[in-house]
C-alpha cells in the first residue's frame, strides 16, 4: 500500500509540474493507429508513459515496452489493449532515455526483437 501511494503522489508531481515535459508518441507504419504520451519531469527525475490507443494483434503477439537504462535493455512489461488507457505506467527515469515499445510474441520475451519496434520515446 505504501509502494501505491508513493505512485500516486509522484504521478501528481509528474503531471503537476510545470517543470514536465510531454512528448507524443506514434507508432509506426507497423502500428499507424499507436498513441501514447510520455511526460518526463528531468528535475524530479520521475518519468511516466500513458498508453491511449494500441492496434490490434493477431492473438499470438502482444505489445512490450522497453526502456534502455545505462546501455542495456529493461524489460517493462506486456502491455494490451485491455489496459486501463487513463493509467500511468512508470518509465525509469535516466539522461538521455530511450524506451521501445515492440511486438513480440504473445506472453512477452527476455529481450526486445529490434525489427519489430513500433515505437519509440526518446526523453
């Protein structure tokens, strides 16, 4: 309860700030109809991605996200259509970022298929 709260509030600071800076995210031709905004506060060092329209897959792939941190890859996650598209989802904050947002096969995988990037966020 205490980890959610902490969200919470840094959600607030994030989206509150005037210091936040918001980047609209857009697939690619592989995923045209992909919309999504990033909200970065580089003094907070928090950072955040909203996740609004994602297109349709075949039942045996899904979306992934992917954020570079330090010159590796973290996984962040399957994220799906089903998704609440008014939630936050945190980003890890760091100079310079990178995130990715791949398709990939259903379930997810431990590394990120680069010919298969829809998007990406660069903050």
């Amino acid at each position: 309860m205490k980890e959610q709260l902490e969200d919470v509030r840094n959600q607030f600071i994030v989206l509150n700030n005037p210091q936040t800076k918001k980047y609209l995210v857009n697939g690619n031709k592989k995923a045209k109809d992909l919309k999504a905004v990033a909200y970065v506060n580089p003094v907070k060092k928090l950072s955040y991605i909203n996740v609004r329209n994602l297109p349709n897959l075949p039942e045996n792939q899904c979306y992934q996200m992917w954020a570079e941190v330090n010159g590796e890859m973290v996984n962040l996650g399957v994220i799906n259509s089903l998704d609440n598209k008014d939630k936050l989802r945190p980003l890890p904050y760091a100079e310079n970022a990178i995130s990715y947002i791949t398709i990939e096969s259903q379930g997810g995988t431990d590394t990120p298929t680069v010919k298969n990037i829809v998007a990406n966020i660069s903050y």
